[in-house]
C-alpha cells in the first residue's frame, strides 16, 4: 500500500477545488442537508469536500442515521431499510413539515449542480389486488421553495438536460454499506443468539449442532469440495457458492493484520439459521474459520472484499469499520481506504470512534456531530484532527490543550508560548474553537464529566465575572444560578445529564455533575487580561500608522481594536477581509510587538500556571 502522506497530498490536490472533484468523481454527493431529520438540528448540513470523510461524535449523536440517509439517497434506495416506525417507537413529526434531506451533486447532463430532496411519506397502494401500506416509505419529490432549491426549467414544454418536468433526476450510485457494530459471523450469530437444538436425543447443546452442520453443509462449500451446499431438511440449495479472494485481497488483508495468509474463502449463507458470513483462512501452518479468528479478521477481510470488488464510483459507507482492531492496524486500514478511493474513484463515508483512524487527515475530511442547548445535535463541518475528540472528552495528543475563542487570540498565545521557549510549545498546543464562549461553556460539560486533565480555556477577558466560585461553598440551590452568571447562558442549555438510577439517586449525580463542573472551570479556566485579544496586540504594538489611525477612528465604540486592526489592514493591503487580517495579525507579532508590555507579561504568567498545574 502507498505511504500515508503521500495519498493524503495525492487527494489534497484532486479536491482543492468543487469543479476539479466533480471530474474525477462522477456522482460524487457533494452536501447533504436535513431541513427534518430525526435528532439532528434543523437546517444541519454534511459538506463533502474530500473524497474520504470521517463523522465523528458522541454514541447516539446521529452518525450513523446520516449514513443512513447517504445510502438511501441514490435512484432507487430508501432510508426505511434501517429507519422505520413501531408501536413502542413511533415516528412522530409534523404533516406539514415530515423528515426529509436534500442532497446536491453535480448533474451531468444539466452541466450543473442539482439537488434532490427525499421525503418519508405513508405509502398506501393496491398492488395485484392486494392492499399495501408502508408508513416508512421515502420517495423523492418535486424542489421545495421552503428549502431554496432550485427548479428545473421547463421552456415550451420541453423539460431541462438532466430533468422530468418538474425534479431532477436521481443519480445512480452503486452503494456498499456495512455496518460493524452489528457484523457477526454466522458462526457468532448462532453460538451467542441463536437458539438450542429442539431435537436433543440428536445434538446435546449447540456445539454438537454447528459440528453437524459444519461437517455435512458448510465445509462441502467453503473447502471447494462442493459449489453448493444441500440442506436436506428443506431441500434448498445454498444460494451462494463459496468465493476465493484474489491474491492481491489476500496481501491487503495480511497486509493491514501483520500476518501472512496464503488464501481465504468466503461464503454468506443461512446454514446456521440466519443470514450471515463464514471466511477461512489459510496460512502457512494451519487452517481455521471464523470460529476461530478473532472479530476483527473477519471484519477486516469483509472490508477489504467489499471494496476491492465495488463498482467504480460506489459510494461506500462504514460504521465504526475499526472495531476490534489495534491502533496499528486501525491506521493500515484507513490507509488503504484513502488508496482505493483514489485508485477506484469511491466517495468513502465513515463514522469511527478512533483517534489513530483521522490521524493526519486534513480538516475538510472530519466532521464533528456536537450537542445543541436543545438536546439535539448540530454538525460541525471541517474541523481540525486535534479538535475532533474535543467533543467527546478525549483528547489525541499528550500535549494540554489550550482552547481560545478565535483565530487572533490563538495567533497571540501560540506567540507567547514561543517567547517562553521550546518547553512550551512541545508540551501545549492552542486551538481555537468554532463558536466561540458559548460553545466552549457548553462543551466543558463533557470535560469536566470526564475529569479531562487536558483541557484548559483562555477566555477573551469581557466575559469575566470575577474570580471563579468554590463549588464547596455553593449550596444545593444557589448551583444553577451560580452557573449562568458565570457562563451567561441557562444550566438547561448546557445539557447536563446524570448518570440515571432512581430519582434520588438521580438528582444527587446531576448535582455532582454540575459541581464538578464548577470546579473544573475554577482549575483549568482562565482570561485573556485585556477585553479581547485585539486590544492587548494593539497595545503591545510599536508601528508608527499607529497614532494616525486613532486620531481618525476616536476611542469610541465597544469593539475599536478590532476596527484600529481593520484599518490598518485596509492601509496596507486596500481591503480588510479575515485573511488578510491575520497575516497582519502574524506580521506585528513578528516585527512590531513589545514584549515587555505589562499585560503581555501577564499572559505570561497565565501560560506558566497552565504548565505548572
């Protein structure tokens, strides 16, 4: 397999740009939009600007029900394959507003960017004389004024290149989904939840039932002794001969384990009374079958199988695919995955869990699913590795973690901490965090809940109330309100949540959540000693535009630091925009800033505390 960086660089190039995406991926889903969808926030939205992404999240944030509408999304497929209602789960929603998502890609035939929205609809038909009814039935339809879709045009009757009169039409997409929390051999299948033998003057347990059936039915076929496999109890062939894979699936799969097989043989089957996969593997000094290989073999050589033998241009999408597998291969695994999505033109969709499996990829690549004040979860596109696991109380390097509320604070303290030397830029990193205070309050619940000893904050110094509260010294009652006039926000948007157990039980863990809560942010808490980061850089600055540009503005308005650093950017570049500004930002650091200035002294000290603590 290729080297890791070299194939991140090779797909760095092919989607630095929409249009240059679009010609080497036909059929590539370019966003994906949930104006309704189950959990997620509404007006959510995936962009696809890579073509290897990874959702990462919390369990239950809605990862895998965006994969499931991406499988649902080409011509021909349905989201009610894996999302349907029941009697004790309901699917309760608005007639006037049901789940829906909108997907855009680019129509060949319109030479055009389209999008087509799928809604859940009741359907309700007859059918060779027989009524049918699914309430879970998803169809596309015409484009939404609501939503801002854009229509077809239809000139003289004659309807739009890409189009039937009133929608565009459906891509068709071949799509590979496995899912790898919920993929068992048929072996673990019957020997963990299938039921014993009825018949036990024949079999006296389950193992003397999968010998029987091994012996006369599965081995016939997955030796290659037999092409199928008579069950002589129904009388029904298997279905599906046993397949060899290639030798080139069998030096990836011993590639990405560090072992060295000599061949495998798969088969699906319902032998052992469900529907399931047995593999065996040879090697050099023994042979064996999933029964024996451990959980991530098998789901390493389905992996593998699958997307070697995928239609070119398939959209493939995984859950969790490096389950049951150790950091090493993990990183193997991904690696071949970022290969054929470059050698085979597959858009690649995965949700992982795994540090090690977005090790190294680029920001476009990672998108984050993040709870809301609503109990629901937004989506937050391209977000840097460091950050990803932010969101879920776990962190990848073995720095601390300084989290800031902008661009031009995390430039000033990644500047401060080379002025105090290597010791501290090898062990503190800064990040800066999309949303700003708000976010950050919320998400130092998990922090906190976890007891994350990574994690500080340097707020901009206007949200400071004071010093922080000791949590011992707050009563039961005075908790809440003791928390928004720290954070400025309501405990109920922050979602804490206890750990369950009866009603007391309950109320006491949700008191020591927020408690700890309170002390995390008295520890790992600390402000920027001007109002904004811009004050202290302007301050601290010596260029000589200085005094001109302050005679002209006036000291007047809340935020004029900001706007002295705007015009100074105008002055020299002709324009102020966010990226000039932080070259100019760089620039005065650099060259113009005085180090010995008081405040910049005392950002100083913060930094030392941070790294004594």
């Amino acid at each position: 397999m290729s080297n890791s960086n070299q194939l991140i660089s090779e797909l760095n190039q092919l989607s630095a740009k929409k249009d240059k995406l679009k010609h080497y991926y036909r059929n590539f889903i370019h966003k994906i939009r949930f104006p309704v969808y189950k959990n997620l926030e509404s007006n959510s939205e995936i962009k696809f600007e890579y073509p290897f992404t990874v959702l990462v999240g919390q369990n239950g944030c809605g990862k895998s029900s965006a994969l499931h509408a991406l499988q649902g999304a080409p011509s021909g497929r349905s989201v009610g394959n894996y999302w349907f209602s029941t009697k004790l789960d309901p699917i309760k929603e608005s007639k006037s507003k049901p789940n829906c998502f909108i997907y855009e890609y680019f129509n060949q035939e319109a030479n055009k960017y389209v999008e087509i929205i799928k809604t859940r609809s009741a359907f309700n038909k007859n059918i060779g004389g027989r009524k049918v009814l699914d309430p879970d039935y998803w169809e596309p339809r015409r484009p939404s004024k609501e939503y801002e879709m854009i229509f077809p045009e239809n000139k003289g009757g004659t309807p739009e290149p890409g189009s039937s009169n009133t929608r565009w039409k459906a891509p068709k997409i071949k799509v590979e989904y496995l899912d790898f929390r919920s993929e068992l051999s048929a072996f673990d299948q019957y020997f963990y939840f299938g039921e014993k033998p009825e018949n036990l003057a024949r079999y006296n347990s389950k193992q003397d039932r999968l010998r029987s059936w091994i012996k006369n039915q599965l081995s016939p076929i997955i030796t290659g002794k037999a092409k199928y496999s008579l069950n002589r109890a129904k009388k029904k062939l298997n279905p599906n001969p046993a397949v060899q894979l290639s030798s080139d699936e069998v030096q990836v799969i011993s590639n990405i384990l560090s072992k060295n097989y000599k061949s495998c043989h798969m088969v699906e089957h319902k032998i052992f009374g469900s529907m399931g996969y047995s593999i065996r593997f040879i090697s050099d000094d023994r042979s064996y079958t999933e029964a024996f290989a451990g959980s991530g073999e098998m789901a390493v050589a389905r992996v593998v199988h699958t997307v070697m033998n995928a239609e070119e241009g398939s959209l493939i999408l995984l859950d969790e695919p490096e389950v049951s597998l150790h950091p090493g291969a993990q990183k193997k695994l991904r690696d071949f995955l970022l290969e054929f999505s470059l050698k085979r033109k597959h858009q690649i969709v995965a949700c992982s869990h795994s540090p090690v499996f977005i090790e190294n990829l680029p920001d476009k690549a990672i998108k984050v699913f993040a709870p809301n004040e609503e109990n629901q979860f937004r989506i937050i596109n391209n977000v840097n590795v460091n950050d990803a696991f932010v969101q879920i109380g776990q962190t990848i390097s073995n720095k601390k973690i300084i989290i800031v509320e902008d661009a031009a604070a995390k430039a000033l303290v990644d500047y401060a901490l080379k002025s105090l030397g290597t010791e501290y830029t090898e062990t503190i990193e800064v990040q800066f965090y999309p949303g700003g205070e708000t976010s950050i309050f919320k998400d130092l619940v998990v922090h906190a809940r976890h007891e994350n000893d990574k994690i500080y904050v340097i707020f901009d110094g206007d949200i400071k109330k004071g010093d922080w509260p000791k949590e011992d010294t707050i009563s039961k009652s005075q908790l809440d309100e003791t928390i928004k006039s720290f954070c400025g926000q309501k405990v109920e948007n922050l979602s804490f949540r206890n750990d369950g157990g009866n009603d007391t039980n309950s109320e006491k863990s949700l008191e020591n959540t927020k408690r700890k809560y309170i002390k995390y942010l008295g520890t790992r808490c600390f402000f920027l000693p001007t109002d904004t980061p811009e004050e202290l850089i302007w301050e601290a600055a010596t260029f000589p535009e200085k005094a001109k540009i302050e005679n002209e503005l006036k000291n007047s308005e809340k935020n004029i630091y900001k706007k002295y650093l705007g015009e100074y950017v105008k002055e020299k570049t002709g324009e102020d925009s966010s990226i000039h500004r932080k070259v100019f930002i760089s620039h005065i650091l650099k060259e113009h800033f005085d180090k010995e200035d008081l405040m910049f002294q005392e950002l100083l000290n913060t930094l030392k505390a941070i790294k004594n603590h």
